[in-house]
C-alpha cells in the first residue's frame, strides 16, 4: 500500500503592521500599507486592522500601492512584475495585469483613473487601459530602474494647442535622467540629465508648472514646465533647436544632506513635504505671491533702518551692497522665498514612506455647493495630518497645525500609532503553552502574547534581546534568554518582570524544561550548562505582585570544551544532549551526567536539535545546510540529509511520531520522514530567513517566526492526504512551466553580442512595442482554446459530412439516416460548436487574452477566423470578436496577406462586422446623447434650485460665476 502523509497548508499570518517593501496609501481614516505579500487596511484612529487583501497561492512581495483618482480602487504591484488592481469596498482582485519581468517600482493614473503607467526595475514603461483590461504599449528609453511617474494632464490648453489630446508622461530613473513621452506619438520628446547621481523620486505640484526631483545625494531640484511650449507643440527656435519644455529653475537647501527618498505635495493644501533622513520629514510651506511681496517690503524696509542706522555711523560703502539686494529682491519671486520650512516631522523609526491625509480635519464642512462654479465656503480648519509607515513595523500619524501669528515654532503632535500588533525587530525565538492556546514570541526589546485563536496580541512586555524561550510550568509565566546572559521570568498575568537572573556571563542559546516539569536546563555560550529547579520565593512588597513568586534555584553546572549552542532534554527524562560549537553533539545521563555519547560528522555547528517522543531518535541540523538523523540507543547516524539551500535554524519532531519540520535562512519550511528518510512537502510564504519554530503539543499546526517580522501558522488539512510520488511531479511540472514561460520571455540578443566579455547589444529594441508576457495561465488559456477549436473542427466536420451525404438523396429516400450522436460535453452544456468555443474564449480574463491567442499556431488562427466570422454574423458578443479578429490581424498580417485561402473567410467576415458595428454605434450614439440630456437637465434644475435658496437675481448669479472662474497664478522667474 502506497504511503499518504497529512497535507499542510498555509494558515493565518500575523505580527505585521507594515513592511518595509513598498510605500504606503493614506486617506486620512484608512491607512494602506504593505504586509509583504498581502495588502493590510488599518483605521489608524481605532488602531484596528479593518481588512487584508490576499490572493490565494500568490506569494510575491508587495513593491507599490496607489489609490486610483475612482476612491474604492488601488493598484498594487508586486515584486514578480505582475499589477493587480483592488477593490476596497469588496476586497477583491478587479484584474490582473502582466507585462513587466521584473519588480514594479512605480505606478500613476491619469486624472480619470482610466489609464495606469507603470514602471519596473526592468527599466521599461507600460501604458495600461484599465477599462478594456489590457496593455496599450511598452516604452523602453531609461537604461536603470524607473523611481516615479506623472501623468501631465492637458486639460486647460486653448482649442488653437497642436498637442495631443493623450496626454504627457513625466518619468524619473536611477539612469539619472528625467523624460517627457508624448502619449499620442509614443515616443520620448525630452530627456533631461537632472542630477549626477540617481533620482529617487520626483512630485509635480497640482497646478503641473513645477517640478521637483531628488537625488541619492540629497540635493533637491526644482524645474518649471512651460505650459506655452505644450501647447504649441514641438517646435522649432529662432536657433533652429526644438523647443524645451523642462527648464530647470534652482535646487531648494535641505536641513539633511542625505539621500531624498520621496517628495510629495499636498493635494489641496499649500505644502510641501520631503524626506531627506532616515527619520525625519521636512515641510515646507508654500506662501502665496502677496506673501511674498508683503515679506519682501519688510525686508527692504529693515534694510532701509538699517541704512540710516549705518549712515549715522559713516558706513557708506556698505550701504550701496544692501540698496542692490533690495533691488533685486523686490524685482523677482525666488524659489526660496516661495517655498519656506515650516516644521520637521521626526518619527520614532527609520522611515520608509509618508502620504498626506487627504482632506484637512475640522470642526465644520470644507465646502457648500456641488457644482465646479459654485462657492466654497471655508471653515475652521486646523489640523494637517501626515501618515508615516515605518520600516520597523509601525505606522504613525501626526498633525501638523496651521500657521499662526505666535513667534513659537510650530511642532508636528503624533496623534495615533499602530504599533502593537508586531515586533519592531526579527522575531528570534516562539513557545506555545501546554495546551496550544497561548503563543510567545520575543525579538530584540519585547516579548509578546498572542491568542491563537484570535492571532490577537493580548501581552507586550519590554525585555532585553531574547534569543531563547520556553513556558514555565503551569503556563502562567515565560522565561526568556537573553543574548547578555540573563534568564528573565516573566508573569503573564500582571505583564510584569518577577524575576532577572544573571545566569552567564554570555549569550543564553537554548532554554529546556525536563519533561517531569521539575526542572529546566540552560545552555551558554560561556561553555556552561546550568540546571535550575523551581522554587517560591517571597514577593519584595514594592512590585505589583504579592504572595509567593516563581523563581529558579541554580543546582548544578556542567562544564563544557566549548560554546554551548542548544540543550535538550530526552522525553523520557534518561538523557541530556548538548551541541557544541565545535560540531559535535554530546549526550549525557541526566541524573549523574556521566558521559553516553559523541555524535561527529557535521561540519558546521548544529544549531538546533530535538529528540523523538520514544526517546529513539535525535536528529541535529547545522549551519552546513545538513540534517543528520541518528539513532539514541548506539549513536549511529542513519541518514544524512542536503535539507535547505542557506543554513538549517530550527528542527522540531512532531508528536508521537518521527516526522520532523525544518526551518532554514533559504525561507522555507519542509516537512521530512524520519523512518524513510523522505522529504513530503515544502511550504513557501515567509519573505526573509526563518529564525524560530514551534510545533503544537496536539499536532494540528506549526507555527514559524521570521526576519520579515511576520508569524505563520501552517494547519493540518486532515482531510486531504499527500502521495510523494504526485507531490514530485506537480514540484516538476511547476519547475517545467516556469521554465516555458521564462524561454518565451527571453529577449534574444543579437549574434555575437556579449561574446567574450564585450557588451550585450541592446540598441536594436524598440523605443516602443506591444505589451506581452506569457505566464503559466496564458499558456494555459491558449491550450484551453486550441481544445476547442479540435473539439467544434471535429463536431462541425462530422455534422456537414453527415448533410453532405443527405443532400445526395431524395426526401422520401429509405436510405436517410439518423443525424449521428452529438458531443458528451457539448450535449451537457448545450450548446453548438460555436457557442462552445465562444463560451471558452469568454472564460479567459481580458488581461491574459491577447498572450493566450500567441500561444495558438497559424492553423488553428484560420480555424478561428471562420468562428468569428459565425458571432459576428449572429451578433454574439461584438466588442470581444473586434478585439480578436484586430489582434490576429495585426499580429499574423504577413501571413495572413500570403495565403489566398483567408480571402475566402476575410470578406464575409468584414461584411457581417461592418454591420454589427455600426448597429452597435447607433446604439451608443443614442444612449449617450440620452444620457447628456438628463444631466443638462439634472444641472440645470439643480442650479435654480440652489441660486432660489440663496435669493439672488440675475446679475449676483452671473457675478459669482465670474468670481469663480477667476485663477491666480505665481510665476517663477528663472
């Protein structure tokens, strides 16, 4: 009988806030932060986690989020190159866009949200339509990897502006360059070396006349877009050169000269954030032009005091230099004078992102009205809040007070904090109670209780850096080793420290309680090993604690030749194995501690062990990347496992059995057979090495702890069983298509190229190209449709055979047969070869179509020509079949163009499309003229309504829209 093993599958995540892989969104309620591969959505205020976003068996780090201009929608993108677009409200994937091959850096939309850009450390830009759900076209220009983009909307251009209407994108690069691509052209029509070190990051203010670039030398630039060049396009100079639209202006002076990792205005407000330090925020405050005239006339007029104050002293010659920089300063508006620093945020942690709430907090309405040209009436607004994510796990969000005429200096007030559910630092050691309800884990400064049932963090205690721990009998305390040598008690129940023993004088590796739960065995790297037992002491009186508390009595010492690196207990209390620093494990009796047996043949030191529930086994992991499986009774190693790719952490046992779990930097955790020496299964989700494992008591979960701060819990699926022989292949068959889809990827460089050190040629692509990437679920989706076509070819073959043969005899003919038996499938879903392959073709999401119709060869493309043209002649589904037919056409024109036999299946196929499209047109055209007339006249009734209300004539109403549709305007002198 074949072997089954129990299956294992991902279970909760939990311990993370927000990672530090990607920037994060705020609205000022909701914050949307990155939780490695998962999107976590916090009401900051509550300081409640309120949804994640997760896609069942996607596993890649999340590198980007942006809030599409549509509220409820995000796009996400992740470091496998993929985009995924979110909706918040459902909390689902809306699409799934694939193009890019490596990291997704940036992303932007337009001002619709119907367009998204998005740019990767592959060096390329993607235009995708988010309405049709496909990619438009790849642009190539930037030689490193993108770090922002804009879209520069044209929307205030005269109706006389030569500029297309497509729009402008503004893009930055580590390349040092800084690009301007005409949408319509597709093409790049000004590159800009802007810094000599990379752009990090780039903000164009809302107006899009100004913009900002920062370098990884912490120099801050300023540009100015000519809005006239825009509008008259690319032309030519009296000097004969094209005239730029990117001018540069001056650099603005930071308080901090490192690298400037973002900058960002206000959406609605007067202000100007930049990060410049790893934990701080500058904000600038933008003054308006009558600000700065009004500070201009009080300089000039400090310096004129100043002039008659030195004139009576005879200080002439230096009153000529004071009358020359009140000249100038009166004649132009400079940057520094536009953009003043204001305050400096400085949060608690290195940070990785900040974003500006949104709307300003008040205590009345921001506005009045509901159309564009109505007046907004301005309340008491005062707070101005900012979120930074922090890359220690946190998040923190200030308010930054508005201007007023006290002399203090205004300071930024931390007003909630997300902090608690996570560790600031790797999560280095876990122990569960006794009956697997309580979870301990301990980093560098806290220990934290978790419910397992809830994965709610119910305990945060401060402690040193723990590098070791375990549950004291009784469940109610947890004592924790640290990395100077100290063993500290902790109570659970009053979240409070009972206890600090300076136990050695080095680092505390490995904490054991025998299994008679009398006593627990420490293990140092100070050579010793120390055994304690539990006693009750008194309680000192000045703590929150009374009675009797829980201490340990130190009893004996066990002197070792070297560094002590774990200590374990056997289960039936008869043994004590020691592993050393020197790659050996030594067991001992535990009653005399009388030397039993050296177990030698690592070759790096073992790191952790753990013996089998019969006390028959031991097996040790090292940092050689080998696990050793060896018998307790006569210290033979029975088989030595190559287990994980970087060093083996942790090894664990499971309960009454000789299956074990290991956890390895490789960041996987494998589930192996200790009797047959065969490895089951391979579970993949943490982001960062693993440092610590635990398994349940009652053998129904794992759970594992990791650099990535994050703990995962990994449950027994009692209901689905593992056949190694299967578990292989489907290991192969994803290592197989990965591969095909990887070589389709492939650019091919040109012959020659890359030979013998010399460069690869990479000037032979195209500055623009068609979006394609194949993916496991294109190649998929194409074969799902080649089945099809076979499928209908053969059903349609069969039926006109069968007519053929019919249309040969008379009516009355006793010769006439039955039609012949349909298709199982077909019959089942009922439905004619055509609609079968049509319902297929539906089936296979718009992102992937396109990729999955490359996949079919050019026979089954003239198969499908004749089932477009069968929908197109019955009307089923136009917008898909136009989609189609222009695709293959595009993609397969020479071909298509050499083969008379397409002729035949081409005419008839124009014809019925042509008139299908233009039913479809009409129909349109009527809907939408419908649609403008209900809201002219929604507008028009809602207008009068509002103007009745106010109880203005005519000439106050015509007044106030001329009042609104004044604009004023600062111009930067350069």
């Amino acid at each position: 009988m074949v072997k089954t093993y129990s299956k294992h599958v991902p279970g909760t995540a939990f311990g993370l806030v927000c990672s530090p892989s990607s920037n994060s969104q705020y609205d000022g309620k909701f914050a949307y932060v990155p939780a490695l591969e998962d999107v976590l959505v916090w009401d900051v205020k509550k300081g409640t986690m309120v949804a994640m976003w997760h896609e069942i068996s996607h596993i890649a780090e999340v590198t980007a989020i942006l809030q599409s201009p549509r509220k409820d929608i995000f796009a996400v993108g992740y470091i496998d190159g993929s985009i995924r677009l979110w909706n918040s409200g459902s909390k689902t994937v809306v699409s799934t866009f694939n193009g890019h091959k490596k990291s997704i850096t940036a992303l932007a939309f337009d001002e619709q949200g119907t367009r998204l850009a998005s740019g990767s450390q592959d060096t390329e830009l993607i235009i995708w339509d988010i309405v049709a759900e496909a990619g438009l076209f790849r642009l190539r220009g930037h030689r490193d990897q993108i770090t922002a983009i804009h879209f520069i909307t044209l929307a205030d251009l005269p109706s006389t502006s030569t500029t297309s209407a497509s729009g402008l994108l503004l893009t930055s690069s580590k390349d040092t360059f800084l690009k301007l691509w005409d949408l319509s052209t597709q093409h790049c029509v000004q590159t800009v070396v802007a810094h000599r070190s990379e752009i990090w990051t780039m903000g164009v203010n809302p107006e899009q006349d100004l913009i900002f670039t920062g370098s990884g030398e912490g120099e801050l630039k300023a540009w100015r877009l000519d809005r006239d060049a825009l509008a008259n396009g690319l032309r030519e100079t009296e000097t004969g050169d094209v005239a730029k639209i990117i001018h540069p202006v001056s650099s603005l002076p930071l308080a901090s000269r490192h690298r400037v990792s973002q900058v960002a205005f206000h959406p609605t407000q007067s202000y100007l954030a930049v990060q410049s330090h790893d934990r701080s925020v500058e904000i600038f405050r933008i003054r308006s032009e009558e600000e700065v005239r009004k500070k201009q006339a009080r300089r000039k007029k400090r310096a004129k005091e100043k002039k008659a104050k030195d004139k009576s002293q005879n200080r002439k010659d230096e009153n000529g230099d004071d009358d020359g920089d009140d000249d100038s300063d009166s004649e132009e508006v400079k940057l520094v004078d536009l953009f003043t620093p204001y305050l400096v945020v400085r949060a608690n942690g290195k940070i990785r992102s900040f974003d500006f709430g949104g709307e300003m907090s008040s205590k009345g309405t921001l506005q009045v009205g509901f159309l564009p040209y109505l007046v907004f009436k301005s309340v008491d607004t005062s707070i101005l809040k900012i979120m930074t994510a922090l890359a220690s796990n946190a998040i923190e969000v200030y308010n930054i007070p508005q201007p007023t005429k006290s002399k203090d200096a205004p300071e930024a007030v931390r007003a909630f904090s997300v902090d608690l559910p996570g560790h600031r630092t790797d999560v280095r050691t876990l122990s569960l109670s006794s009956d697997d309800e309580i979870l301990a884990s301990a980093s560098n400064g806290s220990l934290k209780i978790w419910n397992m049932k809830t994965n709610a963090c119910i305990r945060t205690i401060d402690c040193g850096y723990a590098i070791s721990s375990t549950f004291l009998p009784g469940d109610r305390h947890v004592a924790i080793g640290t990395k100077s040598g100290e063993i500290l008690i902790y109570d659970l129940a009053s979240s409070s420290l009972i206890e600090k023993i300076q136990a050695h004088t080095a680092t505390v590796w490995s904490l054991h309680v025998r299994a008679d739960q009398q006593a627990l065995a420490s293990g140092s790297a100070d050579k010793d090993v120390k055994f304690w037992e539990f006693a009750r002491k008194d309680s000192t009186g000045d703590g929150t604690q009374n009675g009797k508390l829980l201490t340990l009595v130190h009893t004996r010492t066990l002197k070792m030749t070297d560094d002590v690196l774990a200590v374990k207990y056997s289960p039936n209390g008869k043994f004590l194995a020691v592993s050393l620093l020197d790659s050996t494990v030594k067991v001992f009796y535990q009653d005399s501690l009388k030397f039993f047996l050296s177990l030698y043949g690592h070759k790096l030191p073992v790191l952790s062990m753990d013996i089998s529930d019969d006390s028959k086994l031991i097996v040790t992991c090292s940092a050689d990347k080998n696990v050793k499986i060896w018998g307790l009774d006569f210290g033979d190693c029975h088989k030595s496992i190559f287990a994980h790719d970087e060093s083996v952490m942790q090894v664990a046992f499971e309960k009454d059995s000789h299956y074990f779990w290991t956890v390895g930097k490789d960041k996987l955790l494998k589930y192996w057979d200790g009797d047959k020496f065969e490895h089951i299964q391979n579970l993949r989700g943490h982001h960062g090495e693993i440092w610590a494992l635990v398994l349940s008591h009652h053998g129904k979960f794992v759970v594992t702890g990791s650099h990535d701060k994050s703990i995962r819990v990994w449950d027994k699926d009692e209901d689905e069983q593992i056949f190694l022989e299967e578990e292989r292949e489907r290991e192969l068959e994803m290592v197989y298509e990965n591969g095909i889809a990887e070589s389709l990827n492939r650019n091919e460089a040109t012959v020659g190229s890359g030979v013998n050190g010399a460069p690869v040629d990479t000037t032979t692509q195209a500055e623009v190209s068609t979006v394609t990437k194949q993916t496991t679920e294109t190649l998929m989706a194409g074969e799902r449709i080649m089945e099809a076509l076979d499928l209908a070819d053969k059903e349609r073959a069969i039926f006109q055979a069968y007519e053929d043969d019919m249309a040969k005899l008379p009516e009355d003919s006793p010769m006439r047969l039955q039609p012949p038996p349909r298709n199982q499938l077909l019959m089942q879903l009922d439905k004619t070869p055509d609609e079968y392959v049509l319902w297929v073709v539906e089936k296979v999401r718009s992102a992937a179509l396109h990729d999955a119709l490359l996949v079919l060869p050019f026979g089954k493309v003239v198969s499908f020509m004749s089932y477009l043209n069968i929908w197109a002649q019955k009307e089923l589904n136009i917008p898909l079949v136009s989609q189609i037919i222009f695709f293959l056409l595009k993609t397969h024109h020479h071909q298509i163009v050499a083969n008379r036999v397409m002729r035949t299946a081409l005419i008839p196929l124009r014809k019925h499309l042509r008139s299908a499209l233009q039913r479809q047109k009409d129909i349109l055209g009527y809907n939408l003229a419908a649609l403008q007339y209900i809201r002219r006249r929604n507008d028009a009734d809602r207008t009068a309504q509002f103007y009745e209300e106010e109880g203005m004539d005519e000439e106050k109403v015509r007044a106030r829209i001329a009042e609104g549709k004044k604009r004023k305007r600062v111009d930067i002198k350069v």
